[in-house]
C-alpha cells in the first residue's frame, strides 16, 4: 500500500509541477506577444514618452505608416514578378535586370523614408530620450535591416 501511495504522491507532484511550468511559460509568451505586437516603431522601445511626445508619433506615423505599406506592396509585387521573369522562356535578361533595378529602388525608397521618419521623430526628444533612441536605432540596425520597419508585416 506504501508503494502505491508514493507513487501517486510522486505522480500527483509532477503533474502540478509540470502544470506550473506550462502556465508559467503561458503567462511568458503572453506578455512578449503582447509587447511585441504593439510596437509599431523605435519609439515605443522608450518607456518614458509623455503624453504630447505620444501624441505626436501617432500623428507622424498616419502618414509614415502608409507609405511604407505601399512600399512594401510596391515589393511583394515585384518580387513576383521577378521570379516569373526569370523562368520565363525564353530568357530576358533585360527584362530581369530591370524589374530587379525597380526592387533596388523600391529598397531605397523605403530605406529613405525609413531614415526621415527616425529624423523626424528624434526631434521630439530630450537629450536622455535620445541617447536611448540611439541604442535602440544601433542594436535594431544591427541585424542589417531596417530594425522594426523590416519586419513583416502584421496581418
């Protein structure tokens, strides 16, 4: 009867052992979803923005946020088209170079609108703000892309 007992003891433990891993792991990966899903730009890695400062990034992003959408767009478009070209018969390498030059440019253009809206937006900020928006900036670029306004976007 012991044997048994312990064994259900032991059974019982581990499951509510395991359980509250699960949860635990559960409630972790809510909280980094959450997080990351709300962050729409460098500045909202800044936990110390006032309201004003809040209000006018969102007022700055209505019309950043568009165009690299349409960019974006601009790309996925291309992009198909791109590999359509090239497994097309017969081979047209012009062809090919020039909708791979309209990628680069579209790469560029969202490169630059990318570079303006960190512009603009370091405007708003006090000297502290800044030093943080620079880490932020140098460990997001890091990657080699454009950090946040690199990633996929969100459907």
């Amino acid at each position: 009867m012991s044997v048994s007992y312990a064994f259900f003891a032991g059974f019982l433990t581990a499951l509510i052992l395991v359980a509250a891993v699960l949860f635990g792991l559960y409630l972790f990966s809510k909280r980094n979803r959450r997080y990351s899903s709300n962050i729409k730009g460098y500045l909202d890695l800044i936990p110390d923005l006032s309201q004003q400062q809040r209000a006018r990034v969102q007022e700055i992003r209505q019309s950043f946020l568009p165009k690299i959408h349409g960019i974006r767009q601009n790309l996925r478009r291309e992009r198909a088209e791109l590999a359509r070209v090239l497994f097309s018969e017969p081979i047209n390498r012009n062809k090919i170079y020039e909708v791979a030059k309209q990628i680069l440019d579209h790469q560029a253009e969202l490169e630059r609108e990318v570079i303006e809206h960190i512009l603009e937006e370091q405007e708003l900020l006090t000297p502290s703000q800044k030093r943080k928006f620079y880490e932020i900036i140098v460990e997001q670029f890091a990657s080699g892309g454009l950090g946040v306004h690199d990633m996929k976007e969100r459907k």
